[in-house]
DNA sequence: CGTTGAATTGATACTGGTCAATTCTAGTGG
DNA sequence: CCACTAGAATTGACCAGTATCAATTCAACG
C-alpha cells in the first residue's frame, strides 16, 4: 500500500505546534500522551536502543537530534533519517527495533511503555488521526529520499539536504543561518556518499557562492534558490531573485511523455 | 517517527490470506471492504492515477502488478515500488496523489472514494490496526530500499532483487522459478541503475549459473543461498548446500563498534 | 598551547553510466 | 504458418563521477 503526506516536502504534520503549547492548552496530542513521564537525557553519540533489542518502548524527541541507522554486515551504514523534537521513534508492530537510534547532539526523550501506548491510541479517536499523519509524512520523507539516492549526482543530494535543513529553520529574513549538528560522516551516511565526497560537494558550492560556512556545523545560504534549483525537484527558472524561502506546497506537474 | 514492520524483510502481514478468503468467511479485513465494488480492469502500461491528480480514491490490486513512481522534471523517473494483490494504492492525507501508479500488467482493481474509506477506517476497531500493519510493512520495505540505493554495488542490488521475487512465491520445492514481470527499466528504475548495468549484471549471474533465465520474464533460481550472501544483508556462511529459501524472519545483529 | 578526531584536499582507481551497434522476441499481417 | 517489424534486451567500447587511499589542515577541548 501506498500512503502520501498531508503536506508536500516534508513538513511534518505536527511538529509546526511545539509539544508544549498543545499539552498546556490540554488539547489531546500526541505529545500530551508523553507530557507526564520524566524526561531522560543523552549524550552525544550515545545510543538510544540497538537495531534488534526488543522493542519495549516509543520515545517521543523532546530536545536535540536523533540519528536513526541500520548497518550491513560488514560495517556500511545507512542513515534513514534525522529525527528532531515532536517526533516519534519507535512505534512498531514488531517485537525488535528494526534500527539502531543513537544521539546526535545531547538529547532529551520521554518514554512511554509500547502496549500502554498501543492502547492509548487505540482507543483515542483524536490521537489516532495524528499518528496516522505523522506516518504519511514519514512514508512521504521515505520516497523523497528513495528519489535522491536513486538518481540525484552528489551536488544534488548535498544541496537538497542543505535546502531542507534550511526549510526546518524559522526562515529568518533574509540569508537563512542553518545548523548542521551532525558530522561530515553522517551527512555522507544518509545521502549514500563518502565523507570527501560531501566535503568537496560543500567546498564547490561554497566557491561558487551559494553557501557560507560559519563554522563546521553552521551555514549561511547565500543563494536559497540556487540551492533549490540545483536540488533537482523544482522548476529552474530564474535563480537570480534570491528571495525568501521556497513555498513548502509546491505544486507538482502530472505530465510524463511515455 | 520510525515505525517497523510486523514481520521482518517485509512479507506484508496481510498478503498471506488472500481477499478472497477473509472476504468469504466474513471476516473483516481492509479487502473486504472492497470486496462489493465492481472490479475495473487496466491494461499493461495503462496509468491508475497520475502524479499531481485529485486524490479522489483509494484502489486495491486484485490482481497484476502496478507500478508507483515519480518523475523528476527532467524525465529522471524512479519506481518506489511495485504493487501486489491485495496491496492498497492512495491512502493518504494529501488532497493530490504525489506519484503515479500504472499497470504493469493488465490489472484488476477495486475503487474506493477517498472519504468512505476514512470513515470506514476510522470507525472500524477492526480495520484500524491492519491499515496501520500495512503502514508499518510498507515503512520497513522502504527503509530496506533505501539501504540498498545507498550503499548497495549493482550486484548487491540485483540479487537483492531477485531475491525479493522469489521469496514472493509459494517457494516451489527446489529451485523457484521467478516471475519478473516488468521490464529491464522497470527494474532499472527502481533499483538507481540503468537498463545496461542491470541487463549486464544479469548475465554474470547467469554465467556463474547462479540463475537460469527462462525467456525474458522468467529466471529459474540455480543458487538460492549463493543469491542470499550476494544480495548483501544475510551473513555470509555456506553457500553450499544451496537449500530452501532462507526464512524471512532472519536473525539481526545488534552490534555497532563505533 | 598542544592534542586528537574531524574535515579538507589531492592523486588515482574503478564502478557504473553513456553512446552505439547488434541481437532477440513477441506481435502483426500477409 | 511464417516472414517482417518494432520495441526490448544484450553486448561492446569508452568515459565520467565517485570512491579509495593518503597526506595535510583545521578546530574544539583539555
């Protein structure tokens, strides 16, 4: 079965609202489901459980970001994603993770027990909708990187991940300064390059303009519409505007000459 | 969030019984649901739905195989996924369908509006938890994808492949005979390679007599277990004895030496 | 200020892509 | 029933984009 996003481009569904303005309004959210257990931190690079522990838990992301990968088994690594605060990691039919969830920057998680949260949502018609969204958006992110690994070149899976980590910003006005708190490594792990592949990548774009360090984990975006257009996915008409933020509801064309 | 599949290496948890019987019997399950629309028929290469249209519908395979997938604007096109009896198409929360589905064989579906079918969803403690096992496989399928549009060598991708197909049959006593269906782009498409490397890969396998091709569309598997340790995630012992299909809810590690 | 892992940069190798030429095969029509 | 045809698949020669290997350089932290 197929299941498509509520939002184009991977805006998640809920994350826009913050876990705690929905809990204080007492609205039933996902997250209010989390409010009342005590949150636990961890580490950088430490590990939140392993790929084949049992899967006695769902944790929702309170603070930080996760890495969530599978290994083959001779050592490459797979990066099927970032996970960032309002999101879920862990829900599951079955009885083992079927991935290894590991801290990227410090991180704060609540948990909640697997068959309490199981119930709980079962019988909750307002949460039920939720987790269903955020499922949708998920399966949405899963194409969208099946796209990029399939067929986009290095430059344009370096700049899609640069242009949705700027999505992720509050666009400030202007130049968007975007986080990178994860390492070259993992960059290179979950675009399926090589670390000097992701750094050349960035170095190119860096002398042609269109980004500026700031560090190794900060970046300005010079050229926000450059970068989306050398992304792939959108129309590349003029990028000499270099206005705002490209819309996250894009419209998508429906033609293709058989 | 990250969820998981019910089974592991994704036989889907519902394929097994087929519409057919739960629908009989009264059972209630997401086909039977179905099972009362007239049954539309597509032929080969007809398109379901196209990337962009009004997600009008919900569709479920009766029988042939579909193909989904989205273009890129320059004509790049790769397949997410191919579509099964009993596999669901357009379930989802986005007012328009973000790819599109065509027949890859003359198709039998059954056609649901968008609206009934959430309502039926929502208002069935039934149907609710087999919609969302269908999520969960087709989450997992998609996380197995990506590891091998990462990280996999055309090789790697191939037999994964093959593997795949064979593992979708009644397993014959012996050696499977595989049914591929689509066409060498299809395959290329969706494994991130071209016609070329997949057709040359394929010949390589049948000189190692690892598969034996039977015409264009059926390949008889020679070497199960040497097609497993090729297609990379199954430990790499004996490929010896060369019997039965390896089961698919295979033992996963839980190590990483950082 | 020194140390160490991370990142960058360079030289070279190799897998898979591109372009082009056959060969196959499933239809089609005589 | 069989030759013809057009698209599909295979094969080959060559090329390009990334990976690999190796050497610096950088920057965060003690």
């Amino acid at each position: 079965m197929y299941i498509e996003s509520a939002l184009s481009n991977h805006e998640p569904a809920l994350r826009r609202e913050t876990p705690e303005s929905l809990a204080a309004e007492g609205a039933p959210s996902l997250s209010s489901l989390f409010a009342r257990q005590p949150v636990e931190r961890f580490e950088a690079g430490a590990a939140v459980f392993w790929e084949g522990d049992t899967a006695a838990h769902v944790f929702e992301v309170v603070d930080g970001v996760l890495r969530v990968f599978r290994m083959m088994n001779d050592g490459r690594r797979v990066i099927t994603g970032f996970l960032y605060p309002g999101d879920l990691v862990g829900v599951s039919l079955e009885r083992h993770y079927l991935y290894t969830a590991e801290a990227v920057t410090p991180v704060k998680l609540r948990r909640f027990a697997r068959n309490r949260f199981q119930s709980e949502i079962h019988s909750s018609p307002e949460l039920r909708p939720q987790l269903f969204a955020q499922l949708c958006d998920e399966m949405a992110a899963a194409q969208d990187q099946m796209v990029l690994l399939a067929r986009k070149t290095a430059e344009e899976r370096v700049a899609s991940f640069l242009l949705v980590s700027a999505r992720r910003l509050k666009s400030v006005a202007g130049a968007p300064l975007v986080e990178i708190p994860m390492t070259r490594l993992d960059m290179a792990d979950y675009l399926g390059l090589t670390i000097e592949t992701v750094s050349r990548t960035m170095t190119r774009l860096t002398q042609r303009g269109v980004i500026e360090p700031n560090g190794r984990h900060t970046i300005l975006v010079r050229k926000l519409r450059t970068l989306a257009v050398l992304a792939g996915e959108c129309d590349e008409d003029d990028s000499s505007g270099e206005t705002g933020v490209p819309e996250a509801g894009a419209v998508r064309r429906a033609v293709w000459p058989h």
